[in-house]
C-alpha cells in the first residue's frame, strides 16, 4: 500500500513539471549575425565610448576573435553563405550579392534563393539529423530546408512586400507571431526580427537558429564606420541581444545554450567612387539609350563596392575580354582613380571568388566603385563607408564570438576563418559537417550533454 502511494505521488510529481522545463533542457545553439561589425567595436569598447554590455560580458566569459578572415568579395552575401556551408563563394555558387543583371530583368533582386546554393548547409544537416532549426532573416533562405523560416527578401515597403514574405515564410508563422505579440516594430527591423527570435524560441524551441541584424551595415554605409550614429544603433542591437539572453535565462535552459555572435565583414569610409560602367560604356562594350538604360552589353560589372568582377556576356569573346582588361589596366595605371590591384583569373581561383570573372579590380583606400553608367568616370562616394575589399585587409576582418555551453573561456581566439562558423555550430550540437573548408575551433567541448 505504502509502494502504490509512494508510485503515486511521484507520478503526481512528474505531472506537475511545467511543461516547458521537461522540454527546454535541451543542446541549443544561436548564431547571431550583426552586418557589419567590426571586432575593434568588441575589442577596444572603451575607446569607442560604446555602452555594449552584453557584447562585452560575452567576449569575456567566451572566446572573441580579434577579427576572421572572410572571403572576396566582403559583402554580405557571400559572407553569410560561406558561414553556413564552410566553403568559399567559388564552391557555394553565391559570389556576389546580386546577380549580373544589366537589363534589369531582376528588378533589383538579390541572390534570395536558397536553391542557388551548390553544398549542403549547417541546418539542412541539423535538420537531418532530427535537429529542429530556425532562421529570421539569414541571407539567401528563401524556399531553405528550414522548419521555422522567416527568410530575408526585398525590403517592407508596401503592403504586397509584407504579404509575399508572409507567403515565402513557414505558412502561418509571421501571421501567428504578429498577432500573438501585437508588436509594434515596423516589419522585418531588426527590433521585429529580435522579437520574432524570442517567439520562435519561446513557442518552436529550436535546436539551431540563426538570426541576422543588419541595422549597423545600413548605418555605417550611411555614417561611416566608428561614428556616434553608428555606435548608438550597435548599443541598440546589444539591448536586443540582452533581451535575447534574458529569455534564454529564463526559459531554464541557458546551461544548455551556446551562443555565435558573428559579422560578415568590416567597413572602410571613403569619399570618391570610380563608375567602371562609364569607362565600359565610353569603351563601346556597353551600349545605352537615351535614358541610360542599356540595350546590349559584352562586358558587365558583378557587384560595385570595394571591389567588383567582370564577367563577358560570351565566355569566348576574347576580343572583348581582352579589350576590357586593357582599358582596366589603363584605369589602375592613373593614381587618380583609386585602382589599387587587379585580380587575374588564378589570383580570383586562389581566393576562392567568382569561377566566371575574367578579372576584379579593387579600390584603393578612400575609394570605392559606383554603377553610375552615365556621367563622369569620377565622382563623390554616394555614401560614407562601404566593404567588398580583399578579405585580407584588417578593417575587413568579420567578428567572432563564441559564448555559453561547450565553450572553454580564452583570451583570444586567433586564426579563426568565416568557414569555421557553420563547423563549430555543428560541433555545439553534437554534429558534423564534412567537405568543408573550415575547422571546428579551439576551445569547445563538443561531447555529449
């Protein structure tokens, strides 16, 4: 009798757990992406005057990296892919931000697709191997094998950009989290996109989720890098991290929690943009309208910021290839245009770039590239910063963060590489990834918890 008592209430014990706490004490890992921040922001907080606290508390209880190598170009997009596939854009296929497009047949798109990267990801894996994942906003994820998805598409400017993002994410979920949270954040901001992380977590308990902030990349494009402008919206995403943390804590499973806080390149100010279009045009390998729209092409441009690649509209075009090559050198020879190396095709192999570029041209520091087509060769930068540089350049070097469960507190944490996030993510969750570029890192603790 006393037995069947005993068995009795301990069952009656087991049922009053709160549910949440049986189903949250489990591996979870959380990779934040904050576009744009450069390590120094981390590394020397004091100098800046930048209040960052949890930024701060994270770097020291963790392990931080005086900056990553990234891969060229250091631009968003294929920065974030090579995060998730451990490969550089020459494999992964995502090489540039957008497409070349000279007819604007895109209408300004970008690489969103998920179907347009060559390799397996970090969370197609984790989702094999039974691992519940999320993304908010994470570069090229539209139509990704993502159970929680709210991918990053064309910005929220009309009532239809809301309605087809509804539609691109997991059916029901933007709708679901709007209505339950009643948020007030304008759509897709990164304060929406930071709640939207902490609903996700909250109601789906992800295993793996990643979560892309791009606020200080649009500021510092528009401030420079280091200025007051862009150090108060960095102090405004560490609030939102802390909230992010803060729900953590209180969800009962932070001991179970490990945290990637990452960027995918730095920035550099500069103040006058060489239009490579023009010089392309005035060659007579572009040809426009009176409008300046262009009605035929043989060379293009890929991507205009720090650097840029062409690309022949015929592979075979040799004439044109080599036309195009001679007026690039003729460009770098002129110190006045800000040319400060051209890439050849084994120097793009090497870096792992574009597989289709015939050449790449990289602006001098204070310099950029614009896609001006009409107008002078030379004009004012149309912003105060920029990135796409070789990924070599410290000021281009992305962050790296590496915080909670599994993680051995360093010091340091040198020689870590962009193709190591989507590794040591795997490796916090017990997993693998093969086939890559990158390397688990130093100092985590990747058996069984």
């Amino acid at each position: 009798m006393n037995r069947l008592r005993s068995s009795t209430l301990l069952l009656l014990a087991l049922f009053c757990i709160p549910l949440n706490l049986v189903s949250e004490t489990t591996r979870q890992v959380i990779v934040i992406s904050i576009d744009g921040m450069t390590p120094d922001e981390y590394v020397h907080p004091d100098e800046h005057h930048l209040a960052i606290p949890n930024l701060r508390d994270m770097a020291a209880a963790g392990c931080a990296s005086p900056g990553m190598l990234g891969v060229f170009p250091a631009n968003t997009y294929p920065s974030h892919t090579s995060m998730v596939t451990g490969v550089p854009p020459s494999i992964h296929g995502i090489v540039s931000n957008t497409p070349i497009d000279p007819l604007n047949l895109e209408f300004g798109g970008w690489y969103y697709y998920a179907e347009q990267i060559k390799v397996p990801t970090v969370y197609q894996i984790a989702r094999k191997a039974g691992i519940k994942t999320a993304a908010i906003s994470w570069p090229v994820t539209v139509g990704a094998d993502i159970d929680y998805l709210i991918p990053e598409y064309r910005p929220i400017r009309t009532p239809e950009d809301l309605a087809i993002t509804h539609a691109l994410s997991t059916h029901g979920l933007m709708q679901e989290f709007e209505q339950t949270s009643k948020t007030t954040e304008p759509p897709l901001s990164d304060a929406w996109r930071t709640e939207a992380a902490m609903y996700i977590l909250r109601t789906r308990k992800p295993g793996l989720l990643l979560l892309h902030l791009s606020s200080l990349d649009e500021a510092q494009h528009k401030y420079g890098p280091h200025t007051p402008e862009t150090h108060a919206v960095l102090e405004s995403l560490d609030a939102m991290i802390g909230k992010l943390r803060q729900q953590v804590d209180q969800s009962g499973n932070a001991a179970n929690t490990s945290w990637i806080v990452v960027s995918d390149h730095g920035f550099l100010p500069y103040s006058k943009q060489l239009n490579p279009l023009v010089a392309l045009r005035n060659a007579g390998l572009i040809d426009v309208d009176d409008s300046g729209k262009v009605r035929s092409w043989k060379v293009y441009i890929r991507n205009a910021t720090g650097s840029f690649a062409l690309e022949a509209k015929d592979k075979n075009d040799q004439v044109s290839i080599a036309k195009a090559t001679a007026l690039m050198q003729q460009l770098a020879a002129d110190p006045a245009n800000g040319i400060a190396r051209l890439y050849t095709v084994e120097d793009l192999r090497a870096l792992g770039a574009s597989p289709t570029a015939f050449l790449a041209v990289e602006a001098a520091r204070g310099f950029g590239f614009g896609n001006n087509i009409t107008g002078p060769l030379l004009t004012a930068a149309t912003t105060k910063g920029t990135h796409g540089y070789n990924p070599a350049i410290r000021e281009m070097h992305p962050s790296f963060i590496l915080y909670g469960a599994g993680v051995t507190p360093c010091k340091s944490l040198p020689d870590v590489k962009i193709f190591d996030v989507g590794p040591t993510a795997a490796a916090l969750l017990g997993i693998a990834m093969t086939g890559t570029q990158g390397t688990v890192v130093d100092n985590i603790q990747t058996g069984p918890k």
